[in-house]
C-alpha cells in the first residue's frame, strides 16, 4: 500500500512539474526542460522514500535501537510494555505494509502488531539455510516505543520463540483504513484468539 501511494506520489509531482515547466519554459530549450524534470523525478523519488517509509525503527541494528532506547529514555519518551504470550498467528503481507501478527495473551486478550519492524525478528534465509533466526513472537518480551509519536523502537525478547500457528491470507485492499484490521499494538477484548483466526483462515482476500 504504501508503494502505491508513492508511485501515485511521484507520478502526480511528475505531472505537476510538466505544467509548470511547460508554462514557464514555453520557448526555452529542450535540454533545459529534460534536465528539470531529471531533476524533479529524483527529488520525488527521494521525498517519497521518506514520506512513505516506516518512521525510525525499522532497519535498525542491535546497537543502534539500544542508542535511540538510551537517547528516548533519557528525555523521558520511552514507553515500555511488557508481554506474556501463548500462543501465535501470522497474517500475509499485503505488498510493503509489514509483518501482522495476533497474539494471545496470558490473561486470553489478544494483541496485534504490525509493521515494518517485525522484519528484524524475523527469520532470514540464504538459499535453504537459515541465517538469522526467529525471535519474535515471543512467550515474554518487551516493547519499546516513543512515548508521543508511539512507533516501536525496540522489542526485547526474553523468552521462547512462537512459531505462528498458522499463516492466514492477507488483508484484502478495502480492509486497509477501516476498522477491519486493528491499530499497532492494539489490545482485542471482544474477540478471542481462536475466533480471530478462523476469521481470518476462512477469508480469502477481494479481489
């Protein structure tokens, strides 16, 4: 989704800049034209890599997470929750939007996270060897996020990995925007676990 909105970014700056260069530019030379608009689609480009990328947090090292936990704490905009789990499902990706997952907590709430920087707990893999391997979900862990802008910085994982139960089909597009699919870290009370993921297995995504 957000790859979409960027190429409908840097398509109607694009669009913009041709009526505007044209106009000022009526009878100036070509080559001058072509290099604005070189010039324009670059700097689109650039702009909606940063408008439209998951905010600080994602693609982070080890270290660099643990420097911006010190950096948040220290002026008071860290927020810290802590988690016991039970048990876990994952959601398929709908293009860039990040990793879903649903988690059933000790007590039988539900939380669900999603974004961009569940990748870095994520397993990787070179060929059919693991590289990196899963540390998230997590039967106990912990999540740090800025206290105002409430994006996650770091997870703490301190106990046993859970695999996910099951993959279930992603959302589909209309349900991007409405209260289909829940906010980041958001607590689900009315629903349990094994509603949430029938729900969800049985549904196969609009076309």
């Amino acid at each position: 989704m957000r790859l979409t909105f960027a190429g409908l970014f840097v398509f109607a700056g694009l669009a913009g800049g041709i009526i505007v260069v044209s106009s000022v530019l009526r009878n100036g030379p070509v080559w001058l034209m072509s290099t604005i608009m070189v010039l324009l689609f670059f700097g689109l480009t650039i702009a909606a890599l940063v408008l439209f990328n998951y905010p600080a947090g994602w693609r982070r090292t080890k270290s660099d997470r643990a420097i911006l936990v010190k950096e948040l704490e220290g002026q008071g905009l860290l927020a810290s929750e802590s988690f016991k789990a039970r048990r876990s499902f994952q959601v398929g990706e709908f293009e860039d939007e990040g990793s879903h997952y649903f988690l059933e907590l000790e007590d039988g709430r539900v939380l669900f996270l999603s974004g961009q920087y569940l990748y870095d707990y994520e397993p990787v893999k070179e060929g059919d060897e693991i590289v990196r391997p899963r540390r998230f979900p997590n039967a106990d862990f912990v999540i740090h996020r800025h206290r105002v802008k409430r994006y996650v910085v770091d997870i703490l994982c301190n106990g046993l990995v859970i695999e996910p139960e099951v993959v279930a089909p992603r959302f589909s597009p209309d349900d991007f925007g409405t209260t289909n699919i829940p906010e980041d870290g958001q607590i689900i009370t009315d629903r349990t676990f094994e509603q949430l993921k029938n729900e969800r297995v049985k549904n196969s995504p609009r076309r």
